[in-house]
C-alpha cells in the first residue's frame, strides 16, 4: 500500500488540475491520494469525477493557520483537514473568508512590484490564479517575464516572508481552525512543522495544547523535514497519542517533489479514516 497524503492541484496552487493529480498518482503507484488544495475544495469533485480505477481519494485540504512561534510571536502554519463535511457551514464561511484574504495579499504583493517597475500586471497575476490564490502564482508571472529564473528562485528573495514585496494575509487561529475541523468530522493533521527553511517554527507547547483541544496528528514524512526532525516528531505524536502522516506536498511543477516520494504507513492511516465522520473516502 502506498499512501500520499498531501497534494496540490490547480484549484490552489499546483500545476495538475484536479484530474491530472489522480491520474498521475495512479501512474506513480499509488493506492491511495488525498488532494488537500490550499483554503478550498473546488478540486474535489472533478477529481471524483476522474478517479482511476483502484485508486482510493481522500478529500481534505491544507489550512491557512496562525499559531504561536517558538520565539512567542505569531506564525504561519498549515493544517490539513481530511474528510471533513464542505457544508458545514461555519467552516466552509472560514474557507471563503480566507480565499478573499488571499485575493487581496496577492494583489497588493503584485501592486508593490509594479509600483517599483517590475513588470507584473497584478490583475493578469490574479487572472492566472484559479480558487485559491497563492505566491506561487507571482513567483510563475515573475519567471515569465523573465525576473527570475525559477519558482524557487522567486522565493528566496521577491516572495520570502521578510523580503521587501512580502504582505501578511489574516490566517486563522490554530485553535479555532482544530475545533472547526473536527464540528466538521474531520482530523485534523499540523502539516511539515519542521520545515526549517521556510522560515520560524511552531512552538511545542501550541502542539501538546492542540493535542488536547483534538488535534488528530503530525506529518513526520516531508521533503522539508530532516531525518532528526522527523525522528524527534515521531516521538513526541507517540507521546501524545496523534497520528503519524507522511507525505510528498506534490505541487507539479511548481515544485521537484514527485508523488509519492513520502508516504503514510497503512495502519496509520486505517486510523485516520475510522476517526472522520464528514464525508467517506472515495473509490472507483
Ligand atoms: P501562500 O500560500 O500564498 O503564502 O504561498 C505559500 C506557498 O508557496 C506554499 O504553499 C508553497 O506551495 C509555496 N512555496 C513556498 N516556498 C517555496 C519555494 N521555495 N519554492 C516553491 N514553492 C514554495
Ligand atoms: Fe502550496
Ligand atoms: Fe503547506
Ligand atoms: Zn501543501
């Protein structure tokens, strides 16, 4: 059984849409993909939809989160949510707020550029964009008009969180976005909360607070996470009784990772299907 559980289409900002993404895992090998889109479900049908044979889905999506850094100011943070209910009304009102929050922080990012003569067209910029707006979709218009070589090249500089173009976006509290998960049936799972060069990290305490408030587990696995690290996350999931995920983050070519370069341990994830209630997971 191979088992990726964190993934990127078109409906935020990876580069396959919906049904290239499950095609695609069928073509890697995989038995099962979950597609968790940045703030929104807008993929989950047509990847339904083309579901290959024998390929199991996982609806979920990566929350936009801001929790308590390790040096006691706010920081940015992804949440996965897997197989919550989308009509839930309270959270799906949460997704849409923050879909608007990203609207608005691509487009003044965008300004500030063009303000300073770099030649971007921050509407073009939102236009190239599909439900979910996201830097990467800069860092694509920056490398099309020939500013910087790639999408990595464009956040090291232009897109870093402290770099000069950088604007915040309003994220929701840890807190809140756990307990909207699981109102919702969902598990939640704190996504690569090592990725050390992405910038500060979540402070431990937020995690054994979260682990009490519900929160159902870390992901261990990631291409941004160091072998310690992941040994170090494993144990402290293990003390506090939250599942272990793995998982390739998969944007297409936005990024060089490929599907199923990490992956989730079968009876890991039989647990995180028994524990949701929102919608079943999916097999054609
Ligand atoms: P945003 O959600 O708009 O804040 O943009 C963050 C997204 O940018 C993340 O979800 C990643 O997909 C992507 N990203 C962050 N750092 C890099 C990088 N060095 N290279 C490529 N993509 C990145
Ligand atoms: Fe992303
Ligand atoms: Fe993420
Ligand atoms: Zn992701």
């Amino acid at each position: 059984m191979r088992i990726d559980l964190h993934t990127h289409s078109t409906a935020s900002d990876g580069t396959d849409t919906p049904a290239e993404l499950v095609v695609n895992a069928a073509a890697a090998g995989l038995d099962v993909v979950a597609i968790t889109d940045h703030d929104t479900t807008a993929g989950w049908a047509p990847a339904v939809e083309a579901l290959p044979a024998g390929l199991t889905l996982v609806r979920g999506m990566e929350m936009s989160c801001i929790g308590l850094g390790e040096d006691g100011y706010p920081v940015s943070v992804h949440l996965l949510a897997y197989l919550f209910d989308p009509t839930d009304r309270s959270f799906a009102d949460e997704r849409e707020r923050l879909r608007a929050e990203r609207v608005d922080r691509l487009r003044a990012m965008a300004q500030r550029m063009a303000a300073d003569g770099l030649p971007i067209d921050p509407e073009a910029v939102l236009a190239s964009a599909g439900p979910s707006a996201g830097r990467p979709h800069l860092a694509r218009a920056l490398v099309a008009a020939g500013v910087v070589s790639s999408v990595d090249a464009a956040f090291t500089d232009l897109l870093a969180a402290r770099g000069r173009y950088y604007v915040e976006k309003a994220d929701t509290p840890l807190r809140r976005a756990v307990s909207m998960i699981a109102e919702a049936g969902g598990v939640s799972v704190l996504a690569h909360t090592k990725a050390r060069k992405r910038g500060r990290l979540l402070a431990e305490s937020d995690i054994r607070e979260l682990a009490e408030l519900g929160l159902g587990g870390l992901e261990i696995a990631h291409p941004d996470h160091s072998a310690p690290d992941r040994e170090a996350l494993a144990g402290l999931a293990a003390e506090l009784g939250l599942l272990r995920t793995g998982s390739s983050d998969y944007h297409g070519a936005n990024k060089t990772i490929e599907l199923g370069e990490f992956t989730t341990d079968p009876a890991q994830f039989e647990e995180l299907v028994g524990k949701a209630t929102g919608v079943p997971v999916v097999v054609s």
